[in-house]
C-alpha cells in the first residue's frame, strides 16, 4: 500500500503536523507500506534541521527523519522553502526540495492520501 501525508502546517504551535507524522511513522513501521510525506505552505519549516525543543516535548525533525530512515520519502515544496527562506542544506536528513510536479506524481501513485 502507498500512502501519501500532505502536511500543511507549522512545526509548532499546531498539532496538525505532529499528528501527521505520528501517523506517518507509525505506517512506516508496517511492512509492505509505502509512506510519502509532502510539506507545503507552512509545514515547509517542519523539515528544518537543528530543531531545538524544550526536554520533553516533541521534536517534528526526529520524527520526520525517523520516517526516512525507515525508507519514506519526505518532499518539500520549493517555491514553499523559497518564501520562508530555506534552502537545501537547511533541510533535515532525508529531507529534499520538491516541486508540484512531484507532488502531483506522488498523488497519481498513491492508494491513499491524507491531509493534516
């Protein structure tokens, strides 16, 4: 099964997000299932490295690179990155700029697409 997660909002301050890559991380943990996360709009700061947090609370980076370490795919939109100022090398491990194009792909491919 593939599965693709569209992610819309910040890191923090929401629960949109984390709630997202909570269901994320915990398919990507099945076997057989295919995890797609795609940020957009103001979840592009989701995928910035050096996330710090205070102790105890979640941290969105560990979480999305837990779920490429596991063999998702994480994209974020390019133009999104752009207008908050982030490039590339800011973008946590597992993490690359994407495009609509891909986006578009991505949703052509997938059994099923959720959107936090």
């Amino acid at each position: 099964m593939k599965v693709l997660f569209i992610l819309n909002d910040g890191p923090y301050g929401s629960e949109r997000s984390y709630n997202g890559l909570r269901l994320a991380g915990s398919m990507a943990k099945k076997d057989g299932v295919e995890v797609k996360v795609f940020f957009i709009g103001d979840a592009a700061a989701c995928a910035k490295k050096g996330q710090k947090v205070p102790q105890g609370y979640y941290n969105i980076e560990v979480m999305g690179s837990g779920i490429a370490k596991r063999g998702g795919k994480i994209g974020v939109c390019g133009t999104c990155m752009d207008a908050r100022g982030l490039d590339e090398p800011d973008l946590f491990d597992g993490a690359h700029r994407s495009t609509l194009d891909e986006l578009t792909i991505w949703t052509m491919e997938a059994d099923k697409v959720l959107v936090f």
